[in-house]
C-alpha cells in the first residue's frame, strides 16, 4: 500500500507521517518512509531539493522548478517507492506529485491542465491509494513554522525560494490542495490540524490506514475529530482580552510552548501572569516574548533569567539603547556575544563601541557588522570597508539598514552583484533612487521582501507597489504598520477578507479610534475569531490600551512584582 502526505509547509504532516509510520510498524507492518524524520531518502533527489530551494537562484523560473521538483519525486519513486512496494511494504511518503500540481498550478499559477502529463510522465503510472492531505489555517501553519526554527536554532530571517514569493504562495496552494481532495474523494482524505492534540489526530489517521490495510471501507472523506467548544467572537474590544486569554489557556494544554511564545510582545498583567506560569518549563522562549517590553515586570524577568538563557534575553533587548540595557548587555556580553552584538543597532554611543572594540579584538568582525545598522560615524565605515576586503558582503549589506546616504547607496550598488538579497533586505524604509530601482528589479523575484522594504513609506511608488502586491500576498499589508493616512486605510478594508491577520497587526501604534475598534472586529467576526487573528488583536488593544494608560501600567508592574508564586529556577 502506498500512502502519501501532503499538506503546506507547516501542516504537521512530516510529524504525523512519522507518527504513523512507528505506530504500524508497533503493529507489525514493514513499513519504509520515503522521507524518515524530514529527509529525503535518495541522495539524488536531496540534491535536487537544494537547487530548488536556494534563494540567490532567482532567475529559476516556475516551469524549471516544475520540471526539477518533477526531477526529485520521479527519482524517489525509482530508488524508494517502487522497490519498497515490489517488497511488500507499507511505503510512506511526505509529498508527492500532487504538491507539484498544488504548488506550480495553485502557488505559481501555471495552467494545471498543461502539468498533468508531466505529473503521469513522472508517475509512470505509479499513484498513491491513499492521500492524507493535513489541512490548515496558513496562518497558524507559519507560527508553527518560526516556532519550530527557533526551538531548533535556525535562522529565522533566512528565506527559501518559496519564501520569497510571499505567504499568499501557500494560501493558493492550499486551496489547490483542497481542490485536487474534492476531485477525488476516494483516493484522499482531509484532516484538520487547527486545534485538536496531534494523539488524537495520531489516532484517528491509524484508524483510517489500517482499516484501508485490512479492506474495510472508511465512512467519510474527511477524518476530522469533532471540534472543541466553538471561540466566542468578541462583540466590543473589551471582550477580547478574556477571549484570547480563555483560548490561550487551552492552546496551552496541546501546544504549550506555541501558546507562550504567542505572548511575544503583549503588554499587561494578564500576560505577566502567564509568563510566570510558564517559565520554569520554558525559560528561554518566555524570555523571548518579552521582546519590546520595557515595564518593570519584563525586566525582572530578564534579571532572573540572565544566566539561565542569555542568548534569548540578550535577544528580548532588541536594540534598546537604554542605560539599563546596555548595563546589561555589558553582563551578558561573555555569554552571548552574537546577540549582544547584534543588539547594538542604531547606538553610536561610547558603551557601545567599548563592547565592538573588545569583539573586533576577539576576531568577531562579522558579528560586529550585524549590529551596525543605523550607525554611520568613521569607525562603522572602517568596519564596513574591512567587511568588504574579507568578503563579508551580507554582512556588511545588513551593517547599511537605516542609511540613506549617498556613500551607502553606493556600497549598496558594489554589493548587488555579491548577494541581491541582502542588499534588498538593507533598503528596508528607503525612498532613494538606488532603492526604487532595486525594487523594481526584484519585484518579480522576491516579492515578500521588496514589500516589506516598504514599511513606513508613504510615497506613489510604495503605495502602487502595495496595490500590485496585496491580492498576492500579506506582506503588502504588513508594510502599513502604523500608517494613519488614508490610502493605508482603504488597503486595510479593501484586503480585511483576504489577510484578516496581517491587516490587523498592522494597526499597531495607532490609537482605538472608533475605525480601528470597527476593522478588528470584522476580522474576528470574519475568522470566527481564529488563534492567529485573535492574537493580533489582544496585542493592538494591550498596548493602545497600555499607552494611553500609564499609570495602570505602573500599578500592575507593581502588583507583579509582589507576586508571592514568583517561579525559582
């Protein structure tokens, strides 16, 4: 029997495939995976993987990576799949052709009729006879995403080519997923994987395989458990804090450690409270949800848990220049260095340039370059010209984030040729003309980064870039962060249906006008007040609510810091 898991990236399907492959071979199955913990089995076929997922390879076409992708699944088939199945094996995939049909005819648009051959070519006639398509909300499926880099150490600012194409990628190729499940009903099987313990999800796909195993026929296409009690959709901004909160606490019972990273960035008592019930068991991704935190709660914390996790409380710092951070810093410099460094964006101050003078003794030339952003006096220019001789290009392109000058853009235009996408990731906020022309080129090759290269930008050429971009993807959205003029909000309303999210995360640092209150709760009113949504929304009322209030700020920070149940480590 051959079984295939498909879902976007994110879904949980290369758990579940797992998941299940281990609980039949318990059962007594030969069972082989095509693609055992997340790796591709035939070395070819991970070769090729690596070519269609390099970012500076932009000029690769979607038909190339069709035709690549086709390349990868038809060697696995010939030197995985077939022979397990000639052996009499459960054989297990974590993608097949069909990704390559939701992916170029859903994702890139390419016309889905004009791949079907390529797809039986490649297939020679060799298709699953059971198709479990793990379905979910992408947004959902993206925080998973950055959580699982986080807690494995990845980069979380490095891009893959599908990334570059922006989050509506795999918003269309969903829905193509969904598609190619209604044409077949027989052959697929769609799971939900939204809010339901991934035992229970386990369980029920072990039901389903085995019953096909043993030639029992299953009732339904869809093999979703039943739903936990429905979300209550706030009615008023005041009801979303006890909303998000009575979800999160829920979260917390199946996805503990997504449930305290959400708290990233959300001020308040409440959110406090959390913090300290999760902290002992998740030192380090608590710390980091303090990130743009600056009340006295947050910094407790951090005082606690310096030694603990330094790296991630060096992170939760962002680029604060304040004196209580930098004293910090100073402390956690031994210990974090990396992060320390790149901390120091923006500050030209002497304490600052003590701790880059003792890293560029210590050979950390590279890590220096990173925290340079914004800093333009003689000594940054020496370190940038050094970065060059050594080769140090994207470093030295992200040293240039802020600047505008002309001897920026200047380094700027020596870098392109070395790595384009760095130096598009430094023009982030620009109106130069350097900036507007690498826009334009790259328009059609990253355009996740080019829109967000437009945040705060309020000019014609960003808003006609914005205009282009919103049916495509969010992050034409998320460049509105805080614009109040009124062509932003025109996208905002326009797109609400589109990328309920995004437009809500963009109201941060705007007041609770009755315009802001009326968008948010059309959002959860159009999402069913969905974890995603809901998060973004408890975020723009806390803080709104935090800065027009800053004396019930004061008074909770002082309640916390009495907390008789504060956690020791």
């Amino acid at each position: 029997m051959f079984i295939d898991f498909e879902g976007i990236d994110g879904s949980g399907k290369t758990t579940l495939s797992n998941l299940l492959a281990a609980r039949l071979r318990r059962l007594g199955y030969r069972v082989a995976h095509a693609r055992e913990g997340g790796e591709l089995r035939s070395p070819i076929a991970r070769r090729i993987r690596e070519l269609t997922r390099d970012s500076k390879l932009l000029e690769m076409s979607p038909r190339t990576e069709f035709f690549l992708n086709l390349a990868r699944d038809a060697q696995q088939l010939e030197e995985v799949i077939a022979p397990a199945l000639a052996r009499g094996e459960v054989c297990i995939s974590d993608r097949y052709l069909y990704s390559q049909l939701a992916l170029s005819g859903g994702g890139r648009g390419l016309d889905m009729a004009a791949l079907e051959p390529g797809c039986e070519l490649a297939a020679q006639g060799l298709w699953p006879d059971l198709v479990i398509l793990v379905d979910v909300e992408p947004d959902l499926a993206r925080l998973r995403k950055r959580l699982g880099k986080l807690k494995g150490e990845k980069a979380t600012d490095s891009d893959s080519r599908k990334g570059l194409a922006g989050a509506g990628l795999a918003v269309r190729t969903r829905e193509a997923f969904l598609a190619l499940a209604r044409k077949d009903p027989a052959r697929w099987l769609v799971i939900e994987n939204n809010d339901q313990p991934l035992h229970v999800l386990e369980q029920r796909i072990v039901e389903a395989v085995v019953a096909r195993l043993e030639g029992r026929e299953l009732q339904a296409q869809s093999i979703n458990p039943p739903r936990s009690s429905p979300v209550h959709v706030p009615a008023t901004v005041d009801e979303v804090e006890e909303t998000f909160f009575r979800t999160l606490d829920g979260l917390e019972t199946r996805e503990p450690q997504l449930a305290v990273w959400l708290l990233g960035g959300i001020p308040g008592f409440a959110a406090h409270q959390r913090r300290l019930s999760f902290v002992e068991r998740f030192p380090g991704l608590t710390v980091r949800s303090l990130g743009g935190l600056d009340d006295e709660p947050s910094w407790a914390l951090r005082e606690l848990l310096w030694e603990v996790v330094p790296r991630e409380v060096a992170e939760s710092l962002g680029s604060n220049p304040a004196p209580q951070a930098m004293s910090l810093r100073e402390r956690l410099y031994i210990h974090a260095p990396t992060e320390v460094l790149g901390g120091l964006k923006k500050n030209s101050s002497p304490e600052a340039w003590v701790l880059r003078e003792h890293a560029l003794r210590e050979g950390r030339l590279s890590e220096v370059l990173c925290g340079l952003a914004g800093v333009e006096d003689d000594a940054a220019w020496e370190a940038r010209e050094l970065g060059v001789r050594r080769g140090l290009y994207a470093e030295v392109a992200r040293s240039l984030i802020g600047l505008a000058s002309p001897r920026a853009d200047a380094l700027r235009e020596s870098l392109v040729s070395h790595d384009r996408l760095a130096v598009l990731r430094s023009i982030h906020g620009l109106d130069t003309p350097f900036a507007r022309q690498l826009r334009v080129a790259l328009e059609d090759k990253a355009l996740k980064l080019v829109l967000r290269s437009l945040g705060g930008l309020s000019t014609d050429d960003a808003y006609a870039l914005r205009e282009r971009g919103a049916p495509l993807t969010k992050e034409a959205l998320d460049s509105l962060d805080g614009l109040d003029d009124p062509r932003a909000w025109r996208l905002r309303e326009a797109f609400v249906t589109r990328w309920p999210a995004t437009v809500v995360s963009s109201l941060e640092g705007l007041p609770l006008t009755e315009r802001t209150e009326a968008l948010v709760l059309r959002a959860l009113e159009l999402t069913s007040a969905r974890l995603p949504v809901l998060r973004n929304a408890y975020r723009i009322v806390a803080t709104a609510h935090t800065l027009a209030h800053p004396s019930e700020r004061t008074a909770a920070a002082r309640r916390v810091g009495d907390e008789p149940s504060h956690p020791a480590l």
